[in-house]
C-alpha cells in the first residue's frame, strides 16, 4: 500500500505551472478552432489546427486532408482495422490527437445497442487529426509547423507572460439525486440474477451557463493529481479532464499498459483520516471484490492481444491519490503478438473495465437500460498517437464536457451485489468534488 506520487519540490511546481500556463494561453489565443491540450508526466502537449483528419461513424470511415474528403463503408470490428489502414497510409514523421466515444464499443460489439441516429451513422464515434501545428511544453518548448509565420506569432505569444485572471467559479449542488439511487437498486437486481457481475452507473450534473473550459482546466489541475490531463475543443466536443487512469497505453516496443482502478473513498487532505479511510476501503470485501474482478478481466483483454508469458500484474491493490478521492490500483503489462498493433491493443481494452462493467456486454445493455442518455465522450478516450505505433489513451473521467450548446458533469460508481445505493451515491459526489468547485464561468 504506497502512495504513487511523490512531493514535488517547489521548482518541479514552479516549472509545472508555467508549462500549464503556456499551453493555456495557446487555447486561448484565437489562432485555433480546433486544439487539444494533452498533459502526461509533467509535459504538455498542444496540437492546433488540422491538416488532416479521420472520422469513425458507425457505418464508415471518412478522412479528410485539405479538401479531399473520401469515404469507406465498413462496420463492426473492421472500423479500427480500417482506421490503422487509413493511418498507415500517413506520411511523414506525424502525431496526431483526437477522442472516441464511449458508444463506440457498441459499435464494435454491440451493434443492436446503438441509437438510431448512431446507426445510421449520424453521430461521430471516433476523431483523429494531425495538427497544424504542435508545441511540446517539457524541459525545452519546441514548436513543430511548416509554417514559419504561425511559429513567429506562437515564439512571440509564448515570451508574453499571461495577466493574472479574476475567475468566477461556480456553485454547484451535487448531492442527492434519488433516480440514480433507484437505478442502482435496478442494477443490483440483474446482477442478483446473474445477468452480470458488476456495471458502471453514472449520473449527469447539467449546467445551466456557459463554463470556461480552458479555465477551468487550469485551475482544476492546480487542485488534482491525474494521471493524464486534458482540454479541447474538437469536431464538436469541448471537455476538460484530470483523468484518474489510462484506457491503454503503448510505446515503440510494443509494451502495453492498463491500469485499472476500483474501490474509492474520500481523499480531504488530512494524512491520518485519509489513511484510515483507505485502511477501511483495503479490508472492505465489497470493494476489494469488485477491484479483483476488474483486474482479472483486464489480465483476460491482455491475453487476447499480447504475447501470453509476458502478461503481468505488475502491481496490485496500491493507493492511488486523485484528486478528492483515493483508489485501489492496479497495473497490467504486456507484450503484442507481432500480428497485433496498438489498435488491437485499443480495441481489446475499450472502453474501460472501470467505467463499464463485467461482462462488458451484459454491462453495455444494462447502462443503456437504466442511463436515459448516451454517454458521448464522458468514459471514452481521448487519444494521443504518433507515426512510430505509440499510443496513449486517458480515460475520460472527472471532467467538465460540452456539446451542442451543453455542458455537464458526470460521474459513475461501480455496482456489485454488495453494493448500497446510497453509499454509491456518496461514491459519484466525491468523484464530482474533483471537478466541481473549479468549474469557471465564462465572462
């Protein structure tokens, strides 16, 4: 039982907030439409602008570079085979970055769950786009464009420091919400009759203003430890996170890692408390329960794509700090069969054991069942690649969204046979808390 994050000193701080700030300001500069902040270990990635893109419906692939559109009918689980042969096809040394829907997993392997709309292949399950231009924020900023202009307007924009900000922050209420507590209830009935062992139920908190989602992923990420963090606004989705775990990770070797986590208290800050509430969550059988059930599925997606000697559980049960809460963590690793790519390996895990459920397909039916909405982007992905097979995808939890004119929280509890409904209730509250008091409102 350790803690997985060191205290940084006061110049790793410093450092942090200026990289944070520069990738800020570069959202907010009005040279983008389109721009994707992706923050991991400590380094910020921007990418600004599309010069090119690929677009996953449920029906087909559609790519774009420049004013070239061309389309491919496919469904099923050829939809990512055909999105690694479009990428394939990409050249030069590119890096892209983009999201997917978690409604994608339907399309992949539940067909007969999808919307009408989704069907019918109305509704974008998968974005990808290589950028403009790109800004890597780490120990040095370097900036990657072929165009000498924008370089000059973004070298110039990044020596001007930002004026401190006066940010309005919302007050919201997010506590009791009886419906959800009532499908909880639903769902422990179904796993009671052994239609599944445990599902992901989430509860939506809507916005009544417009929110500020660079802000707030700012100041939001200056009160939360993520593992991976993010902001953007792309082909019609806004959000701003500070997700708690990977989806999956892949590096040049072919080395993939997940990282699930599962079992939850509240973190407030007060060493003592803290560590007796997680004492409290390590001996709960409930959770521990439904952590080792999460870990054995996900050793289970490893195997279908990995050599089967290299598939470990690195680590299992550690403490996890995130934000306002605490978890049991887990990490699994392997090694891809050489048939197999990243998106094998994207495909085999998504959407999270953690924010779905187990069987995922009996999970998928219950989630439609008792959530009245699709999920959009809320338990997706948004996704780093690059041009030598790397891969990196952060689960999207804890994060403001927006789309359509809306905006909303959102925030799940994983349901077993042991569960209570109002303990997970309190469970999606302290979730929320990660997000909530940093919401800023624009103007």
């Amino acid at each position: 039982m350790t803690n997985d994050l060191l205290a940084p000193t006061k110049k790793q701080h410093l450092m942090l907030e200026q990289k944070l700030s520069a990738a800020a300001q570069l959202a907010d500069s009005q040279l983008f439409t389109d721009y994707l902040i992706y923050e991991q270990d400590g380094n910020c990635w921007f990418g600004g602008g599309v010069v090119r893109s690929v677009t996953l419906f449920a029906d087909r692939l559609e790519s774009r570079h420049g004013e070239v559109v061309s389309v491919r009918k496919v469904a099923g689980s050829e939809l990512c085979q055909a999105l690694a042969t479009e990428l394939a096809g990409w050249q030069g040394k590119w890096q892209a970055g983009g999201w997917a829907c978690f409604e994608l997993a339907y399309a992949l392997n539940a067909p007969h769950l999808l919307t009408e709309a989704e069907r019918a292949g109305e509704v974008p399950l998968l974005y990808l786009c290589q950028p403009q231009v790109v800004v890597e924020l780490g120990d040095e900023t370097r900036i990657v464009t072929d165009s000498p202009a924008l370089e000059w307007q973004l070298t110039a924009l990044l020596n001007n420091k930002p004026a401190p900000q006066d940010y309005r922050y919302a007050e919201l209420n997010i506590g009791e919400n009886l419906p959800y507590q009532n499908a909880v209830r639903e769902a422990i009935e179904s796993i009671n009759r052994h239609d599944l062992e445990k599902v992901i139920l989430s509860r939506k908190l809507l916005l009544d203003f417009t929110p500020d989602f660079v802000a707030t992923w700012l100041t939001g990420r200056q009160h939360n430890n993520p593992s991976r963090s993010f902001s953007l606004q792309l082909a019609g989705w806004q959000a701003s996170g500070f997700s708690p775990e990977i989806v999956v990770s892949v590096d040049k070797q072919g080395c993939v890692t997940t990282e699930p986590l599962a079992g939850t208290r509240r973190l407030d800050g007060v060493i003592a408390q803290d560590l007796s509430r997680f004492n409290e969550l390590y001996r709960d059988p409930k959770e521990t329960h439904e952590h080792a059930i999460s870990v054995r599925l996900s050793v289970e997606e490893m195997l279908a794509v990995c050599e089967p000697s290299s598939v470990v559980v690195r680590q299992f049960m550690e403490r996890k700090e995130r934000g306002s809460v605490q978890h049991l963590a887990s990490t699994v690793c392997g090694q891809l069969t050489a048939q197999n790519n990243a998106w094998h390996a994207f495909v085999s895990l998504f959407p999270a054991v953690t924010a779905s459920g187990i069987p995922k397909r009996e999970s998928f039916a219950e989630i439609r069942r008792l959530e009245k909405d699709s999920r959009g982007l809320y338990a997706g992905a948004v996704l780093r690649i690059n041009h030598d097979g790397t891969l990196d995808a952060a689960l999207v939890l804890r994060s403001l969204l927006g789309h359509q004119q809306t905006a909303w929280l959102q925030a799940g509890a994983g349901v077993v046979s042991a569960s209570n409904p109002q303990r997970e209730l309190t469970e999606t509250t302290e979730k929320l808390s990660s997000v909530a008091p940093w919401v800023v409102k624009r103007g």
